[in-house]
C-alpha cells in the first residue's frame, strides 16, 4: 500500500462531501448500492469468518463495523463495548467514526446516532466513505489518484477494445463490454471477446460476474437486471465492483512496471556509455590547448615603448576576455560530466569509470594550474613594466595635481586671517571665532603633509633628471613662501582673538554678577510692593499686632536693601569704565538681564513712598479690632451668665418632675412659679440678640471669651421653654388621671417613688428591663416562660404604643390607674346596660338617645357604627358590642 497522504485524501474526497444524499432516496440506486456495499463488505469480512445480511441493521451495534475496519487497515481498534445498551452501541460506532477520521477522512453530516438507529442512507454513505479511503484512495496511475486514477485505469486498459468507451462510472458500464474487456486484456483465456456483442447487455454483464466470480474471487456485486433496468446506474457501487478488479490484476500491472525498470536500466547504460566518449574526447582537446597556450605566457621580451607594452596587456587582456572564458566553462562541464557518471554509476551499482592515462579530472586540474601560474606571472611582469614606463609621468602629474590643489586651499586664506571682524564681536562670537580659528590651525597642520609631499615630489623629480625641474623648483619656492607666511598670520589672529577674549570675559562675568544680584533685588521690591499694597483681612487684635510688628521688621531691612542697590549699581558702573578704558565697542546690553538700573532705582522709590501709606493702614485697622474686641468681650460677658442659667434651670424642672414634695397641685403651682420667672428673664436674651446683632455686623467671626453662641443660646431658651410647659401638661395630666381614676395621694406617691427608684439614670423614662422589674416590685407576676413574656408584651403594647423602647411616668400612671380599676369598671358596664335596655338583651339607638344627653348619646352613636348589624337585631348592640364600642376591646 502506498504512503498515505492527508492532503490527497482531501484532494479527492472533497467532491464526494457534496455527493446528493437525496438521490439514496431512488430505490433503483439505493437497491443497487445495498447490493454492492453489502457484497463488498462480506469479501472483507469473510476472512475473519462472519459476514452481515441486513446493512443498515447488522452495523448498529458497532461490532462488525469495527471488525471490518481492522481487517481492511491491518491495525487493531479500541477495545469494544460488548453491552447490549444504546449507549455501549453508540460507544462502539464512535470508535468506528474516529478511526476513520484519524485516518484524514472528513465525515459529513454522519453521526453514530444515525447508525444505530439504522438510518439507511447514513449507512450507506459512511460504508461509501471506507470504500473511498481503504479501495480507491490509494490507486495512482500516471499522476493521478482515486477516482480519477481508476478511471484512467480502465480507460488505458480497454483502450484497445472496440465498442469500449469509459468516460465515467455510470452508464459507460451499462453494455457490459467494459467489464468483459477489463477480464480480456488481463485473463484472455477466461473470455472470448470476440462472440460478444454491444446489443446483448445482458449476456455481457452476466458473463463477467461469472467469470469473476469464479476465477478472479471477485463477489458478486451488481445485477444485470438492476443496470440495465436503470436509466443511470449507481456511480458508487460500479465505482466499488470496478474497485475490485483493479486491486484483482494489480499483480499483473506490477509485471509490466517490472518490464519498464529494465529498459530504463538499459537506457541508463547506453547513456553512461555515451557519457564516457563524450569526456575522453572534452579532456583531450583541453589538455591540447593548455599546452599551447603556455609558451605564450612565458614569454617575456621586453618592449622599449609605452605604446608596445599597452598592445601587449591588450592582447592579455583579449584572452581573459575572449579565449579563457569557453575553456574555463568547459572544464567546469567536464567536472560535472565526470560527477553525474560517477553517481549514475554507483546508483546503477556499477564500477566508477575510470579515464585514460593523463586525462584524470586532478590531470587535468595540474595542467590548469600551471597555465594560472604562468598566466599569473605574465600579468605581473605586464604590470611591472607599466608601472616603470609611467613612474615619471606619474610622478610629474602628481605634482602639478599636489600644487594645485595646494594653491587652491590658500586662496584668500591670507586675507581671511588680516580681518579685525573680533574688535565688534560678542563673547560668544568670539568664543565662536576662536573655534573657527582653531579649525583653520587643525586644518593647517593637515595641509603641512601636502606641503612636505610636493617638496619630497619635486626633489625626486630633480633626482630623475626630469625635462621640466626648473618650473617644478620654482613652483615648489613659491608653496614653501607662502606656507611661512599664512603661519605667521595664523599666530598674529590667535593672540589678538584671546586678548578680546578676556576683555570681554571680564565683562561677561559683571554682566552675570550684575543679573544675580539684580534679579533677586528686583524680585524682593516687586514682592515688597505687592505686601505694602495688598489688603489685609484681619479679624482679631492679634493678627493686626502680628501684622504690624511684621511691618516693623521690613522698614529695619530697608537700609541693608539700600546697600544692595547701590552695590548693584556699582557693577554696572565697573563695565561702562572698561569700555571706555579699553575702547571696547560693544554690540549689545547685558544678555543675562533685562532689568535696567533705571528700572531699579524707580522701584526702589517707589517702595518708599508705599511704607507710610502701609503705616496708616495699619493704624487704622489697629483701632477697628480694639472696637470689635471691646463688643467679644461684652458678648461674652452676657453669654457665659445666660448659658448656665439655662441649664440651671433646665436641671431645676427636672428635679421637681420626678420629686414627690407636696402633692400634685403644689408641684403644678411651684412649676408655674417657674414658668413665670423663666419669662420674666426674655428682656436679658433680648439684649443679647442684641450684642450679637453688632458682632455680625462688624463682621466677627469667633469669640475666644466664650464657648456659647447665640445659636447655643437660642436653642436653650426654646428648649427650656417647651421642656417647663411640657413639665406642666404632665403634672396636669396626672391629676386629671388621678381624679378620674381614683387615684389617692399616697397611691401616686407610691407610684412614682417606684417609677423613680428604677429610673437609675434620671432620664425620666423607664427602659422595658427597668419597667418589667418595676412591676415585679408592685406585686405583678410576671415570669420568665413563654406565658410571662407574652403578659409582658401585652402590657409593653399598652404603655408603649409606638414602640419607642420606653416607659414614660404618665403611661405607667394610665396603665397603673387602669389596672385598678378593671373589676369595677366590668360590674358598673353591666349594671349601665340592664337598667338602659330593661328586659331586652340589647340596647336600640333610639333608646340611646332618649335616655342620654345629646352628646354622649351621639358619641355612643358613633362608636358603635363598626358594630351595627353584628346582633340579630339591626341597629342595635348586645352586651359585649356595648361594652366595646363604649371602652374598647382592650380596656374590658
């Protein structure tokens, strides 16, 4: 089997990834292809001795299907899954698919869901795409492979058959001729083609399913009946059936390859042979031309003229160009020659050839490396003789060249180095021109070689005698004059640039000292001026003392800051005497500055002109603080009086809520005793409303003489007010508690020494811990189960309705007055309703309001509108509603 190819097999199968599945759904084409499919998977099959009937059923399991894969690849699979279950078939037909797949088989649209559900036309498509691979994939002939190589296969093979014409795997095949010639061309004894006859298919076709049935062990795939009864027969299962037999006669085809080796073996010898003639007769006329093309290269007669010796090097130079060139190619071709026999040689297993004696490839390559040696010595004689013809002219040119480039160099350089272009230059400049000066004494040294070379230049040429010395010497007088004279000018610039240098150094340095002391100096008036004239917003005496002793401080610095004026000034004047001294012609100001000594000296005045204006304000500031200081104190004197008078009698109000000094109505009277001193003490927070009114108009923000504001002390007043009339309605309330309830003196005292025992913090509001153990203290049984705290909590939703967390004295007063009186408000409920309804079990709104006033009548009224109807009779309530509607369900 040949190497099997991944990408071939995409190659080929991709037409067959689009094949029409639709066209299964023919039950001629689908017959056919059970038939066929089913035929060849039993030749497979049978060699592990089991075979399938049904296609589609027999594979479901994935048992055969496994088994067939291993006998067609050689290779074992996966062990299977011998379950009966879906999931154990599914398992297996899943084995199957991968091993096709790693196999570089694209499968399409199969799954093995639909094989073991027995979908026939997936059965047969994935049956179809083993054939591809495992029996058409790997037929190759002339190039091409599968589908297309099989039918040139058949197409070469019944080439020579009349009434034979493949073109494809469908109805080429339907006459049967194709079959009977396939057998023919390789079996001819099984078949007398020439009794068949293109109008009897039938006879045709049975004839070669016989025949290879019999003799080439080939199954019988096809009917006869079935192709000729079909328009177009079943590509995939002729495809198959034809399959078979090129893999039957494949040992033939192997024979007929055998026979083309051994011409090609004898085509090769005759070729090596003829390669042998061709080198002797290469090596023969190449060695002949070394041998006379060496003698001329020896040969070295010298020539007394410049025009012979260039004829020569000419005539040297023709046979590198023309002659050389052909006989290198064919010595290079003569190696190859040699090599590719060689290696024809040893491939066809024969003995290395060996040349005739003198005509070895290493003869050959000593021959050509004496004709290299002698060509080499000849070109160097050539040369050397050139060279002697032209020294002199070369060196005569070289002079001239030498001297001109020379002459050309100097031009101007003298006048270049007499300019006085340094006496107006800046530093920089001249810093500049020095540089350029001392690139022209670089580039000077440099040329002093040049100089030195056309001396050595024409002193040889007097040494050779040369016809034209005399114009060379005085030519060379001339260069050698005028080089001292530029190194004299050279040295004059240099010592007249470095004096400027310094001079204006000198300056420069001034300029710098003069731009640091100015700068600041300049910095510290403009920052001076901005103090004196910035505002100030002060809002205690200190800051303003602060602010002027700070003032104080800078009018000591202004005699020193004078000295640095003048000092600065001084600096300034130091330049304009050196350039008056030295004549100095300067090209600017002061580069480091802008600032101007005039520019110093109107600042400075005008920093002492803002001093005494800074003093008056001041001063004046100075006063406005001792006034807003006068109204802090003030303010602060009142405050911290009305501030604890407050809180004084806040505790005041506290201590008389919760003592029991007298009885209700003396607590009342000496609370309103309070209430009426309390505002008799308003004309005080007045005035200090007052005071503070003047505080924030003179725009003061804080009081270090107190820690009240009036924001303090509003809030304390409105507090204490609210806290004594609150104070009052409670004390008001108790009594009215009290004179409804029953309630004697001592009772309340009882109760509040109780409420006020268990009120450790004196808020005066009881927290539910503190009012459980309160009761407890009255006598309440209250326990700690599941019925204890259910008491407990209904006692809590009576006392703290809105669920604050805490117990006031008035809810422990109502709830305690409550509790006492539940016996008797029940007996006086029932004796209220016997006397009002008679001998009736209700009571009718009419009576209602004939027996109490107006109203009461009314109130009752309305309180039972909730209740109407919930008695036999309309309009009227029994006992219990009664009783409900007139105190509430949790009161009875």
């Amino acid at each position: 089997m040949d190497h099997y190819d991944p990408q071939q097999t995409n190659d080929y199968m991709q037409p067959e990834e689009d094949w029409d599945r639709d066209l299964l759904l023919d039950p001629a084409w689908e017959k056919q292809q059970r038939k066929t499919f089913t035929a060849w998977c039993n030749s497979h099959l049978r060699k592990a001795g089991t075979q399938i009937e049904n296609i589609e059923e027999d594979f479901r399991d994935g048992l055969k299907l496994m088994l067939l894969l291993e006998v067609i690849s050689g290779e074992r699979l996966a062990k299977p899954e011998r379950g009966k279950m879906r999931v154990h078939k599914i398992s297996n037909v899943n084995k199957a698919l991968d091993f096709i797949a790693s196999k570089g088989v694209k499968l399409v649209s199969i799954g093995a869901e639909e094989i073991v559900d027995g979908n026939v036309k997936m059965t047969l498509g994935m049956i179809w795409t083993i054939i591809l691979r495992f029996a058409i994939q790997d037929i190759s002939v002339e190039e091409t492979s599968a589908k297309e190589g099989l039918l040139l296969w058949c197409q070469r093979k019944t080439a020579p058959y009349k009434n034979v014409n493949i073109q494809n795997f469908h109805i080429s095949w339907k006459d049967g001729l194709g079959f009977c010639a396939l057998i023919h061309r390789h079996r001819p004894e099984l078949i007398d083609y020439g009794k068949l006859r293109k109008d009897d298919p039938l006879t045709n076709l049975n004839t070669a399913f016989d025949v290879a049935e019999k003799y080439l062990d080939i199954p019988k795939m096809l009917d006869a009946e079935d192709i000729i009864g079909t328009l177009r027969p079943d590509e995939k299962a002729i495809m198959t059936y034809v399959s078979c037999y090129y893999h039957a006669f494949s040992g033939a085809q192997k024979a007929e390859t055998a026979a083309n080796r051994i011409c090609k073996v004898l085509a090769v010898n005759q070729e090596n042979e003829q390669l042998m003639e061709d080198y002797e007769k290469l090596a023969s006329d190449l060695l002949e031309w070394i041998r006379r093309t060496i003698p001329w290269l020896e040969n070295r007669a010298p020539e007394n003229t410049m025009q012979a010796m260039q004829q020569k090097l000419e005539d040297f130079r023709d046979y590198r160009r023309l002659h050389k060139p052909p006989k290198v190619q064919e010595k290079c071709q003569l190696e190859i020659n040699f090599n590719t026999l060689q290696t024809k040689l040893r491939l066809s297993n024969r003995p290395a050839f060996m040349p005739s004696e003198g005509k070895m490839v290493s003869d050959i390559n000593n021959a050509w490396g004496g004709l290299e040696q002698a060509e080499k010595g000849y070109e160097e004689w050539l040369l050397n003789e050139i060279r002697r013809l032209e020294r002199l002219d070369h060196l005569a040119e070289k002079f001239r060249q030498k001297a001109s480039i020379h002459e050309a160099w100097t031009d101007g350089k003298e006048a270049m180095l007499q300019q006085k272009d340094y006496e107006t230059a800046t530093l920089s400049e001249i810093k500049a021109l020095l540089k350029k000066h001392e690139a022209f004494e670089s580039d000077l040294a440099a040329h002093q070689d040049r100089v030195e070379q056309i001396a050595a230049i024409a002193q040889e040429l007097n040494e050779l005698d040369y016809y034209d010395s005399p114009s060379v010497n005085a030519r060379c007088q001339k260069i050698c004059d005028q080089w001292d004279n530029l190194g004299a000018l050279t040295q004059k610039r240099r010592e007249a640039l470095e004096r400027t240098e310094k001079l204006l150094e000198t300056i420069d340095q001034l300029y710098l000292e003069y731009a640091k002391r100015a700068a600041p100096f300049n910095n510290w008036m403009e920052g001076a001026m901005e103090d004196l004239q910035d505002t100030f917003i002060v809002h205690t005496i200190e800051e303003i003392q602060g602010l002027t002793t700070a003032h104080e401080q800078f009018k000591a610095t202004l005699p020193d800051a004078d000295k640095e004026r003048q000092a600065i000034l001084g600096i300034h004047n130091e330049v304009s005497k050196i350039v008056q001294t030295y004549h100095v012609n300067m090209a600017g100001t002061n580069p480091y500055t802008t600032i101007t000594p005039h520019e110093i000296n109107g600042k400075w005045e005008h920093v002492r002109q803002l001093v005494p204006r800074r003093d008056q304000a001041l001063m004046e500031e100075h006063a406005r603080q001792q006034q807003n200081e006068r109204l802090r104190k003030q303010f602060g004197a009142q405050a911290n009086v009305i501030g604890p008078w407050i809180q004084t009698k806040m505790e005041e109000i506290g201590r008389i809520s919760i003592e029991m000094h007298g009885t209700l109505e003396d607590q009342l009277n000496h609370l309103r005793q309070y209430e009426k001193s309390i505002v008799n003490y308003k004309p005080k927070i007045d005035q200090l409303e007052g005071d503070h009114q003047q505080i924030q108009e003179a725009l003061i923000f804080d009081n270090k003489h107190t820690n009240y504001t009036m924001e303090h002390i509003r809030v304390g007043w409105e507090q204490l007010l609210t806290t004594i009339a609150r104070t009052i309605n409670e004390v008001e309330n108790q009594i009215l508690t009290r004179d409804a309830k029953g309630i004697s003196q001592e009772q309340m005292n009882e109760f509040r020494a109780s409420f006020n025992h268990f009120d450790r913090d004196h808020s005066g509001t009881l927290g539910p811990e503190e009012f459980k153990a309160c009761l407890i203290s009255l006598g309440y049984d209250i326990g700690n189960d599941a019925q204890g705290e259910a008491e407990f909590a209904r006692i809590m939703s009576i006392v703290d309705p809105n669920r604050l967390g805490v117990v006031t004295f008035q809810a422990f007063i109502d709830f305690m007055s409550r509790e006492t009186a539940d016996t008797d408000t029940a007996d006086q409920v029932m004796a209220s309703f016997k006397i009002l309804a008679g001998d009736k079990n209700y009571i009718t709104v009419d009576e209602l309001r004939r027996e109490l006033p107006p109203d009461q009548a009314e109130y009752c009224i309305a309180r039972m509108a909730p209740y109407n109807g919930r008695d036999a009779v309309p309009g009227a309530l029994d006992y219990m509603s009664f009783s409900t509607a007139l105190y509430g369900e949790s009161d009875l």
